[in-house]
C-alpha cells in the first residue's frame, strides 16, 4: 500500500531535524491538493498551518514598494514566529510537533517587484524550526551538456549527455520563474509514488 503524502511529509519532519536547513518542499502543480495535505498534517500534528499569501498582503498594505522589498523577510518571520504563539489548544498539546510550521500559498514571494529568492528566504526560516512548504512547480530532469567517460570496457571514450534534477517555479518565459538544482532538499512529490 502506497504511504499518503501527509505519512511522507510527517516521515521528512523528523528526518529534517538533523540537518542544516529544516526545509521540507511539498512539490506539485498548482490545484493537485496540496493545501488539502497540508491540512491534514495540521490536524494530526498540530503544527501552525500559515497562509503566507494573505498574512504577507496584510502586513505590507500600508507599505512602499521599497519598503516591501526591505521588510518581507522580517514579516516573513515575525508571522512564523506569532502563528507558533497561539497555536498549542490543550486537547492538543500531546500531539503537537513542537517548531514545526507548515507554509501554504507561497505564491507572493515569488513576485517580481519584491526582489527576493523565495528558496532562499524559506531556507532562512528553517535554521531555528523546520518549515513545511507548498511549492507549486515541479521538479525537472534536465539534460546539462556532454561529457566524456574514460575507462570504458573497451577502452574507448564515450560522450554521453548527463542529467540533474532541478525544483522548478513557473516557466522559462514567465517572469516569475525560478530553477534550483534539487540538491540538499527535503522534497515530497506526488509523481514520485506513480
């Protein structure tokens, strides 16, 4: 039987804690459920389930452009830091993942006029707790060029293509677009179950 994507996700969190950033990415297109996952993770957790999106607008409404772009990332953390404040009700407390926070709706920090590297930022937020993010995008393998092996069985050399996988926002032609190499992260992708 095939482990839900909230198992996963819950298996990652504890497998997050030994490392440097305590970054989990929940990998999928946008409208394939991811909120409902994160849901479900919240609920059998406890951990603060944050709309970044609406808290972020509501924060900098009364803000200058330059001063969005100054003061995200302290929003940013200030919000993370408030949603762990008030989240613990008592007939929760045994089941509540202590410094575990799950990120919805990150499609904000990914704007243009904002100037800021969204991986970067959630990566930030994941020193000091381990942050669950929705990512929508993919992941990508890429073909990167030839290379030449050496030492091949009948000692020729070979050109080969190689590949990397690469966690992917929006695309090549949009102006929001972003591209990782998929190297050091914590990911949960639907299509890797298929």
């Amino acid at each position: 039987m095939a482990e839900s994507l909230a198992d996963q996700i819950i298996e990652k969190i504890g497998q997050a804690a030994e490392l440097y950033y305590r970054l989990v990415l929940l990998v999928a297109p946008a409208g394939s459920g991811k909120t409902a996952v994160l849901r479900d993770v919240h609920e059998r957790t406890g951990s603060p389930l944050i709309n970044v999106n609406l808290e972020l607008s509501r924060r900098m409404l009364n803000l200058t452009e330059r001063q969005r772009v100054l003061q995200l990332p302290g929003l940013l953390a200030q919000i993370v830091a408030a949603s762990e404040a008030d989240v613990v009700a008592p007939e929760r407390e045994a089941t509540c993942q202590a410094g575990v926070v799950l990120l919805d709706n990150i499609e904000l920090l990914f704007d243009v006029s904002l100037k800021q590297d969204p991986l970067r930022l959630l990566q930030g937020l994941s020193r000091n707790k381990t942050v669950v993010a929705a990512w929508s995008g993919e992941i990508r393998n890429e073909r990167r060029g030839l290379r030449s092996e050496l030492g091949t069985p009948d000692n020729s050399s070979r050109i080969t293509q190689s590949s990397s996988l690469y966690l992917v926002y929006a695309t090549p032609d949009h102006p929001e677009y972003q591209r990782y190499p998929l190297r050091d992260l914590l990911v949960v992708n639907p299509k890797a179950d298929a």
